[in-house]
C-alpha cells in the first residue's frame, strides 16, 4: 500500500509516512509524498489485473454456482466457491483500495473508512491463504482415505468455517491499529499505523505474525499435505508393481482419473500462490529489520512485487478453466450466445433448435456425459 505502513507493505521511499507526534519529531519539515512515475505504472497493471481478475473470477463463480459447475461433487464444491469467493474480496477491496490510494497519495476516505478497509484487506489475504489449506487437507483426506466420502461434506463445511472465523479475527486488530493522522504543517493526512505501538519492535512483533499466519503456517501445512499425498501414491505404486510384475502401472492408474485430475489441479494452485506471493512477503521481512534498505532499493521493485503478488488472484480461474472442462463450456456457450443475440440471422438458427439449451451441447456436446469430479 502506498504509505499506510501496513502489515508486509514496505513504503516506498517517496511516500514514507509521517511520524505521529509532529511536535516531538524531527520530521517537521516533511515533504509530501508524490504520484511518482513507478507508481503510475503501478496503477496501470493493478487495473489491468483488476479487470482481468473481475470478469474471470465472476465468470467462474457463475460456472460453480448455476452453470456447469454444479456437477462438483458435493464436498468440493463448497471449496471453490470459498476460493473464488476469497479471489473475488482481493479483487474488489485490496485492488482497487491500492490504486485509488496511489493515485491520491493521501488519505481523504476518514477514519472510519481507514479502519474498514485495512481490515478487509487483511481478512481477504488470509482467507485466501487459509482457503488454500482447507483444499490441500481435503485432497489429503480423499487420496489417503478414499473411503471415508461420506463424512466429506461435514469435514469440509466445519473447516471451512473456521477458515473464514480464523481470517476475521486475525484481521480484526487492524480495526484498532490503523487511524488517520494529519500532519498541519504541510496539510497532509494518511491512514498509517504509527503510535499504535510504543516501541518499534513491538511492530515488527505485530508484522512478524502476521507473516507466519499468513505465509509460514499455510505453506508448511500444504508441503505436509501434499509430500504425504506423493509418498502415499509413490508406496501404492511400489505395491502394485511388486504384486503385478506382468503388468506396467502409473501413479495415474492408482487413483482415479478424475481425483487424480482434481489433485493436480489444487497443486498449480497451491505453487501458483507460493510463486506470486513469496517475493512480496520476503522484501517485507528485509524491511522490517532493514527500514535504511528503502534507500538503496529502486521504488520500481516495490511496485512490481505487490503487483505480482495480485496476479495470483488472475490465476486461479485460469488454472481451474485449465483443468476443468465444465467451465470452458459455460465459457464458450457464453460467448456462442452473445455473438447469438448480435447476428442478424440468430433467429434463423434459433429456429431449427428444439431446446433452449441446445447451442450449449453444440458447443461441447460431451459435457453431458462428464463425470462429477471427486
């Protein structure tokens, strides 16, 4: 964020936030910060990923929700509709809460506003995080104990509100920390975190655990899940291979295709999210034990990094349409029905059709035929 002296933002060196007591502060002579050319970049890409992520992540959760999508079997089901979900609260609140912020420099939306938004950012990036382990528990669960289904629906419901509880309450200090503060001598007011804390250490603490919660402890739940989903298919292999010399068997010939393809989908996820985010969180940790690292480092980098890290929210859609035949399909009859309703001749075309949904199965007309996803 520009300026805000936010959990895991470093500021730039050109929008640095004004200390609280100015009286007290060597600082009075402040000079305000400026929309500086990085940052201009900054909030061309962050709108461009914003449109993106916008459009693709509520296709998506049209997909799930009352296209095709539907035929998710019942447990997973919830679980993508909480990811995008939590892609789609990144996309309408950290987005454009960053670029509008850039772009003024300052803060003009109040205290109340200050809090609000603070908050709301922090509570998406965990809930997405803590969504993400929710999924790697349940493939987990499914390739490790195949026949325990039943009690799947329960399992993922209860983890998932905890995921969600979790996410608010750690968000919820942000609602006490942040506070506007103006600075009269050069008619400046920023929404930052300064003077919530006594000593400097004590905010690091604060980032600090913020890191671990949001990173460290999902990152090192999800290489648990996933190295126990791999030793496990690497021993079913062994078994069947010792058992069936005659025969040449896969990992993929252990597990059913379609949880098989379920699980290499929620990996990309997983690896998508520790790619996009890892630069950001470690430039966070440089600066928080080296604030003086702000001057030797360009503010470009900075900017590219958050930028970068947004670019997860583009992923997930993409990596799901990648993977999932169903919501292509409800992509392509989308788009079949639009260029329907512009072409002068649709209703000739419409007219030799017996069903409303017909031009769907003209489309892809073996979606009817496709097997839930475990």
């Amino acid at each position: 964020m520009s300026g805000n002296g936010s959990v895991l933002a470093p500021p730039s060196v050109s929008e640095a936030p004004p200390p609280v007591n100015m009286s007290h502060s060597p600082f009075t002579n402040l000079d305000p910060p400026t929309f500086t050319r990085a940052a201009q970049v900054r909030v061309g890409a962050t709108l461009v990923l914003f449109l993106f992520a916008a459009c693709s992540n509520l296709a998506l959760l049209s997909s799930v929700w009352c296209g095709r999508g539907r035929r998710l079997s019942s447990h997973l089901r919830p679980l993508m509709l909480s990811l995008v979900s939590a892609d789609l609260l990144m996309t309408f609140v950290v987005m454009p809460l960053d670029a509008v912020w850039n772009v003024t420099v300052q803060w003009y939306g109040g205290d109340a506003l200050c809090k609000l938004l603070c908050f709301l950012k922090l509570f998406a990036m965990h809930a997405s995080a803590f969504i993400l382990v929710v999924i790697s528990l349940d493939r987990q669960h499914a390739i490790l104990h195949p026949l325990d289904a039943l009690s799947a629906h329960h399992r993922n419901r209860c983890m998932l509100l905890l995921a969600w509880t979790m996410s608010l309450l750690l968000a919820a200090p942000q609602l006490f920390i942040f506070r506007t503060i103006r600075v009269d001598s050069v008619n400046f007011t920023q929404c930052v975190s300064h003077g919530s804390f006594s000593h400097h250490w004590q905010e690091t603490v604060y980032n600090m655990f913020h890191f671990i919660t949001l990173y460290v402890v999902p990152l090192l739940m999800m290489s648990c899940c996933y190295s126990r989903i791999l030793l496990h298919i690497n021993q079913q292999h062994l078994q069947h291979k010792a058992g069936e010399s005659h025969l040449r068997r896969s990992g993929t010939d252990i597990i059913p295709k379609a949880r098989m393809k379920t699980l290499k989908m929620t990996v990309v996820i997983v690896v998508s999210f520790v790619v996009c985010w890892t630069p950001y969180y470690l430039l966070g940790i440089w600066y928080w034990f080296q604030p003086d690292m702000l001057s030797v480092t360009p503010e470009y980098i900075h900017h590219a990094l958050f930028v970068f890290g947004n670019l997860n929210t583009c992923c997930d859609p993409i990596i799901y349409g990648f993977y999932t035949p169903s919501f292509r399909a409800d992509l392509a009859a989308c788009c079949h029905r639009s260029r329907s309703h512009t072409s002068p001749h649709s209703l000739d075309r419409l007219s030799g059709r017996q069903g409303p949904h017909s031009g769907e199965q003209e489309v892809h007309p073996a979606v009817n035929t496709q097997a839930a996803t475990d």
